[in-house]
C-alpha cells in the first residue's frame, strides 16, 4: 500500500506515467537488515511500479563492484558473473514479461479521487515546536486515509496543491497546518462549484510563511466548513477518548480538536473529557458542495466506514470490478481505446479471484472471467477494449 502511495504521488506531479530509475533484484545494503527478496518478489514488485504509472524497470546496479559501500547491494549480475542464478532468470523473465506488455507504454491513470500533499506543509510540521513531536507523521497519515481506496481499488491521484482540484469528485486534505491564502482559496471554488472536500485536526493554522493566523481560524474555512476550532488537545499514549459516528464508537488517538458549532451538521461527537458531547466530525454544505471536519485522528475502522459512506454517495467505483480478498489489489491503467487490468497476489498464500467482466490475459492470451485462483505473489495483466464497456 505505502508503495502504491509514494507511486501515484510520482506520477501525479505531471498528470503522466515516470520512469523507474533504480530498482534492486534483490536484497539492498542500507537496512539494518539487508534481507534477499523472496523468488517472484521482485516482479511483482516491478509490476506494481508498471501498474501505478511508471513506464520502465531499472536497475542500481548492473554489476556488483568489488569495493567500496556497494558492493553487496543487489544487482542484475552478481560476484560471480552467471547468468544461471536465481535473481539473473528472475530479471530475464521480467524482461520476457515488459516486452508481452510493451503497448501499455504511455497510458495513464484515471481518479475521482485526489489526496493533497504539501511538501512545505510537511516541513512546517516537523519544524513545529508544539502538539507532540513523534506522533505528527504527516505523511503517514495521508496513507492512513489513501489505504481505505486502495484495499478497494479505486484509483488515486497525490497531488500538490498546484494541480488543478476541479477534476475530483473527492479531495481528501489531511493536517494542512500550512495553508497560503491562495490555497484556501482554491479549496473554499472547489466546494462552491460542487466539490467534495475532507479535512482533519491541525489545517489552516499557519500561512506559507509559517506565521500564525491571527484572529482564528481563516475566514475561508469557516465559511466553508460552518465550525470555528478553539483548542487542539494532544493525547499521551494512555490518554483515551471515543468518537461516536452512525451509533458506533471509534477510538481516538493522538490528537482532538475542540470545535465551536456554527452552522454544520454534527456526525458524531466525543465521549469523554472536558469537551465531551461537542463536535468531533461536522459536514456544512457550501454552494454546489460539501465540506467535511475530521477534528480527531481516528483508527483505521472509522475511515472505512466515512469513506464508504462517501464513496456510495458521490458513486466513485472501481473501473474494474475483479472479488478478491485482503492482500490482493488491482489497478488499472488506460489510453484511449483499452483498459489495462494488474490483479497483484501481494499475501504469501494462494488467493481466489473472480472476474466479473471479460478480460484477455495479455500474458497467455486466454479470456479471464469467472473464478480463478493466484499463486502466491503471482500478478495477472489483461485488458479490455473500452468500446466493449
């Protein structure tokens, strides 16, 4: 998931597949522990790259050196110069497999869904002297919420806040401490034109020069989200609080904010503490929009209900619909006349998949549909015409 994370953020800068300068075949020389990919990791680990956006597999390095840091970090030919290993024949069955696929080259990704990261937002955070130091992990959080779309397949876009927001039926904000009036500007259009967007704890407190907004929260964000924030309470580890959200209680961690009702609508409230039975999760309708408040991080059970409740109301589904159980995913590229369809098996056990639309396996050449069943770590690319959707 991380991976498939930091990927669509990369081809997300331009809108455009990127190339894959360095990749090892096996194990790395950096890590504590400096473990060797288990056989058929490393093309699927390859062709989750391809599946995300990146049109090549490249390699640090070709040879091992006799000396220096590297010469132990994995490479394509190794200390003893063989072509009969296992890493070599691995390389050259991911060769065989680039070249059957070769046309997917130059299609693209398409997302309803964009998730916001800042760069100088996450240099503000960690330069924050304030809330708690270790548990910001800004961009951990951002996975955090891109998890949920990704154990469902749908497709993602990380962007900057450059990017134009009007193509997303969703835009997902987490902890934009740093926020310059330009941004907040872009955010409050996006809504008023019919926009859906998420926010959390720890937005809007600083402009892009990390000075503090005076006089509370912007004007813009009150406006679009119809709550002030007044305090923000950062948890110790033993500290607990619940939020309730569709008669179920979800646990809080790290940290809350306390939110002063304006004219939202309150989806849940906190449990305990001085600020108990007040606004944790607010939504306020705006122009042709909605804007939703997360004042609290919250588990990862939360967000799979928020976000599945989000996804059924603005109709944002998978391209492809392919059953499958944790572990596996499917992405998909396309251009302008196919889909190109990678169901990944990233669990150490064989797992059923049921394709519930003609595909043809671009590897094989046969028809997928119906039942089948993926081998451990094994990867299936197929496409579809998209004059036969």
């Amino acid at each position: 998931m991380k991976v498939g994370f930091i990927n669509d953020l990369y081809r997300s800068l331009k809108q455009q597949p990127f190339i894959l300068m360095e990749s090892t075949p096996s194990g790395v020389n950096w890590q504590n522990v400096n473990k060797a990919k288990r056989p058929g990791m490393h093309i699927l680990s390859s062709l989750q790259m391809i599946a995300h956006g990146s049109d090549s597999v490249m390699y640090f390095q070709w040879r091992k050196s006799r000396g220096s840091a590297e010469k132990f970090h994995g490479a394509v030919v190794d200390h003893d110069n063989r072509s009969d290993n296992r890493v070599f024949k691995e390389v050259a069955k991911l060769g065989e497999i680039l070249e059957k696929i070769g046309k997917i080259t130059g299609s693209n990704r398409q997302s309803e869904v964009g998730i916001l990261y800042d760069w100088e937002n996450n240099w503000a955070l960690n330069d924050a002297q304030g809330f708690a130091m270790e548990t910001k992990r800004y961009p951990q959080t951002l996975q955090e919420h891109y998890r949920f779309f990704w154990e469902r397949d749908i497709p993602v876009d990380v962007i900057t806040k450059k990017k134009d927001f009007s193509r997303y039926k969703l835009l997902i904000a987490p902890m934009l401490y740093l926020a310059s009036g330009e941004t907040l500007g872009k955010l409050k259009e996006y809504v008023k034109n019919g926009g859906t967007l998420v926010m959390t704890y720890l937005s809007g407190l600083v402009d892009e020069n990390d000075l503090v907004y005076l006089g509370g929260w912007p004007k813009e964000l009150q406006e679009v989200f119809g709550i002030t924030p007044l305090e923000i309470d950062t948890y110790y580890p033993k500290d607990k609080n619940s939020v309730t959200y569709e008669n179920k209680t979800f646990v809080v961690k790290d940290y809350a904010t306390v939110i002063e009702n304006r004219s939202a609508a309150v989806l849940g409230e906190y449990l305990e503490d001085f600020y108990a039975h007040t606004p944790a999760i607010t939504v306020h309708p705006f122009g042709k929009g909605k804007a939703y408040f997360l004042g609290a991080r919250l588990e990862a059970a939360f967000h799979q209900a928020f976000y599945g409740n989000l996804t059924e109301e603005l109709g944002i589904k998978p391209p492809v619909t392919v059953r499958h159980g944790k572990g596996v995913s499917v992405q998909v590229r396309r251009d302008e006349a196919h889909e190109y369809v990678f169901v990944m098996n990233f669990t150490e056990e064989k797992q059923p998949v049921a394709f519930e639309t003609e595909l043809k396996d671009l590897l094989t050449g046969e028809t997928l549909y119906g039942e089948t069943v993926l081998e451990k770590y094994e990867v299936k690319i197929a496409e579809r015409s998209l004059s036969s959707r």
